[in-house]
C-alpha cells in the first residue's frame, strides 16, 4: 500500500513485502536519473547495500555506496562533513539522489546532507529498522547531535520517497523490534483506538503490516497539520524530553524507543500523582508497556532533570511538555525550568 504525504513536498511511503526489491524500478518511472548515493552503516551496509547497488545498476543509475561506523556516537558533524566530502567527490549534483538505507541514525544524517548539499538534492529513505519507518522516516526532521544535546543541528526536509520493505522488520533482533515498539507505544497512547488494541494484544507476524501502516498514517496526519512543529507536532514530543535526558546521561547506550518508553512511563505516573490522569487509564499504559517488555527502570529523574535545559523543545527558560490525562487525550504544558524538580515532584 502507499500512504501519501501531503506536507511542502507531497511523497508516497510505499509499505509492503519485499519493497526493497522494486526502489531502483520506482525510481526510474518516478523520473529519477543519474548518480545515487547509498548511505548506510556497518551493520546494514553488509546485509543489503551492495544488493541495492546492484538492482540501481541494473534500472539504469550510477551508484555510489557511503558506509559509516554504526551507532548513535557516528551521528556527529564529523561524519556528516564526511559524506558531504563525498558527494562532492564523486560529482552529485542537484539531479542526483541521496538515499538512506538502515534506521534513524543513517536517515536523520542522509537526510541532513540531502537537505544541505548544494541546498538541497533528492532524498530516498529506506528504513531497515520498525523504530526509523514507524517513526523516523516520515516527516523531513532530519539532524545530527552536538556534544551538548542530540539533534541540536538539523533542518526540516521531506523525501521524495520512503520505501518500507516489511521483510527488513519480519527478521529484526528481538531488541530492535522491541525498541520500535518504544515508538509504538507513543502512538498507542496518544491515539488510542486500533493501535493501542495491537500493542495490548501483542505485536505478531499477522497484524505488523497493519500496525506500521497505523503508526505511519497518525504521523502523517499530524505532520500535514503542522510541518514545522509549531503546534500539533508537538505532540509527537510524547515521553522525548526525557529520553533525550535519558540517551545522554547514559552516553547513548540506551536505545531511543526503550528511553521514549521509559519517558512515557514517568510521565504517565506523574500525571496520575498530579490527579490528572486516572487509576484506570494509568494501569492500561503500565500494562501496554509490560506487554510490550517496555516496563524498565531505567534511572532516577533527579539525575535527568539537569538535562533538559539542552531539550531543543526548550524556548528561552521554558520547556513544552505532553501530558498525558487519558489513552487517546494528551494535552501541551509550557513550564519553566525553574519549575521542573516541583512538577514531577522530585
């Protein structure tokens, strides 16, 4: 199936088995032409980049593969000035494709360069992780992290195409299907319905195609509503201020979605201890995280709080939160800084 994009640029997210297979066809009746760019880390690179060099090659394109280093720590500007190197390198220009081929690191640093490169070329993202299509993939966020914060230089720039191979996500370690859930959950939470039906039955073989296709549609439902997160795409901030805190009092070694899941977490308890959020709705997202083996203890907000004044959701000495006051009901909550020890009663 295809979901269509309708933000500043319209693009398909085309979602089905073995998808992957048909990029290089879909590009060249799309009107692509000339040089591609595969980026992708060491632990993708190996599995199916050169797989998709191959079938580029066969449609007609020059391809060109950029592998680096896998890990949240390769998400840097030094990397990013790397591939730029690159392209420059090989001689891309503004005709020519970037695409992304592995999860949300490798697509918010594709993407990045895309968006940058001689101001902008065109940009294919295919996710190879559940975390990166549900979540990721769509929306044009693209950035690289500083020392102090992640995601701190960015720029907001749509793909042309997003391909989601469900194949890649049918054969997923365990934990990385478990750390897209983290995602998933934030999905089920602030949409209730059909989606928080499938994360409480157990995600299976049968219901992940349609789980994906869910995710991705209430996202691209927000997304057309407010591109440049000025309102309504903040929402899709839910648990985020403190997995940020999280990932970098950890130096990066909890995985996003288990750090989202865990921001859900504290923010679902908060709320129910503020008497905002009910005994009963609070017990039904306990148990969604359980379900999901999300429910973990990672470490105390004392220790996280000091983070959040490098959130890039802050606004001079304010910070947006999603609270959350039923399954399916979040609100936004500007605070001050100044205020975060007193509102989550730390």
């Amino acid at each position: 199936m295809k979901i269509r994009v309708n933000a500043s640029k319209s693009y398909d997210v085309w979602i089905e088995k073995g998808a992957r297979l048909g990029v290089a066809d879909e590009l060249k009746e799309r009107g692509f032409k000339g040089k591609v760019a595969v980026i992708s880390d060491s632990n993708v690179a190996p599995l199916y980049s050169e797989e998709m060099c191959d079938y580029l090659a066969y449609a007609g394109f020059e391809p060109y593969s950029f592998v680096f280093e896998a890990g949240e720590e390769s998400k840097n500007l030094s990397v990013y000035a790397k591939i730029l190197s690159f392209l420059a390198e090989e001689e891309f220009t503004r005709t020519d494709t970037v695409l992304a081929l592995g999860g949300g690191v490798t697509g918010d640093m594709a993407g990045f360069a895309a968006a940058t490169y001689m101001r902008g070329v065109r940009f294919v993202n295919v996710p190879t992780t559940l975390l990166a299509a549900i979540d990721s993939s769509v929306g044009g966020k693209t950035a690289v992290d500083l020392p102090q914060g992640k995601n701190l230089v960015g720029a907001f720039y749509q793909p042309d195409l997003v391909v989601c191979d469900t194949d890649f996500f049918k054969t997923l370690p365990y934990d990385e299907i478990r750390n897209g859930l983290g995602e998933g959950v934030k999905y089920a939470v602030l949409e209730g319905g059909r989606i928080f039906d499938i994360l409480k039955q157990g995600i299976t073989s049968e219901n992940l195609d349609e789980f994906i296709s869910l995710s991705i549609d209430a996202k691209r439902r927000i997304v057309e509503e407010d591109e440049k997160e000025s309102g309504a795409r903040k929402f899709l901030n839910l648990g985020h201020t403190i997995a940020h805190a999280v990932e970098k009092e950890s130096n990066y070694s909890v995985p996003h979605g288990l750090a989202v899941a865990y921001g859900i977490k504290l923010m679902a308890d908060t709320a129910k201890k503020r008497g905002e959020l009910s005994e009963k709705d609070h017990s039904e997202i306990v148990s969604l995280l359980e379900k999901s083996d999300l429910s973990v203890d990672l470490m105390p907000l004392c220790d996280l709080i000091p983070h959040f004044s490098a959130d890039k959701k802050r606004a001079g000495e304010r910070l947006t939160l999603v609270t959350i006051l039923g399954i399916g009901d979040c609100r936004l909550k500007e605070i001050a800084l100044s205020e975060a020890n007193e509102y989550f009663g730390v």
